[in-house]
C-alpha cells in the first residue's frame, strides 16, 4: 500500500496540555472536561477531536459517493459525530454515533449512500466495531 498523506501530532501533558501538528497548522489546547473531574478549561479534548475527525471523514466519503453516482449534495448536507466515553469492566471505551442529514435525498437513498461511504471511509474503517451510524434502514 501506498502513502497518500502523512501527518504527525504530537501531544503535551495529557488531558491538561496542548496538541499540536508537525506541519504547525493545528495548535490545541486541552482541557479534562468536569465530568472527568477536570477543570473543564476552555481547551477541546480527544473526544471532541475524535468527533470531529469521524464527522468531517464521512462526510467527505458521502460526497464522494454522491459525486460518483452524479447526485448532487447541497451545502447543508451535514454528519454530527458523538462520541461516548464508557466505563465498563474492562476499562474505558469509546462509541461512536455518526448522524448523517442528506436533506435532498429519501431516507432509503440516504442510508444506501451512507452504507458505501461507510464502506470507503479510512477512520470508520479504522474504528469500524465502535461506530454507528444514524439513519439505519428498518
């Protein structure tokens, strides 16, 4: 396999510290949000980067099908990523809720496009167990 793109990030005093990338485009504050007994600072946290990183991955995916199949995807077309940290017996978990708005689309055409953007996205094929995704087909 070839490389398409590399970046690094690299990670200071953990909850409480900074992020930032080699190439300097991405420079972070972190802050331990209060339910894990953090200052809740004014910094982000590897959850909300976690969401925002699956958000904006499917949604580039979801594009990318649309464009393939010739379906035109207006600019409001969204995906909300929540991420849940869990304790369970085994330690802590993450799960990973996508929510896809396609709002020009049928609810079948959307979850059809969403199940093969799943397919092709790198971090939903990365972290594919701990991942659902919103509409699901009844």
């Amino acid at each position: 396999m070839k490389d398409v793109y590399v970046t690094a990030v690299t990670a200071l005093g953990g909850r409480s510290g900074y992020a930032s990338s080699s190439d300097g485009r991405l420079k972070v504050e972190l802050s331990t949000p209060a339910a894990l007994d953090g200052d809740d600072g004014p910094g982000t946290n590897p959850e909300q980067l976690l969401a925002a990183a699956h958000a904006s991955s499917l949604l580039a995916a979801i594009r990318q099908v649309a464009e393939d199949r010739a379906i035109r995807v207006p600019s409001d077309c969204n995906v909300t990523a929540t991420v849940e940290l869990q304790d369970g017996r085994d330690g802590m978990s993450l799960i990973v809720t996508l929510d896809a708005d396609i709002p020009c689309l049928s609810e079948a055409d959307a979850c059809d496009i969403v199940r093969q953007a799943m397919s092709i996205c790198p971090l939903v094929r990365t972290t594919g167990e701990h991942v659902r995704t919103l509409p699901l087909a009844a």
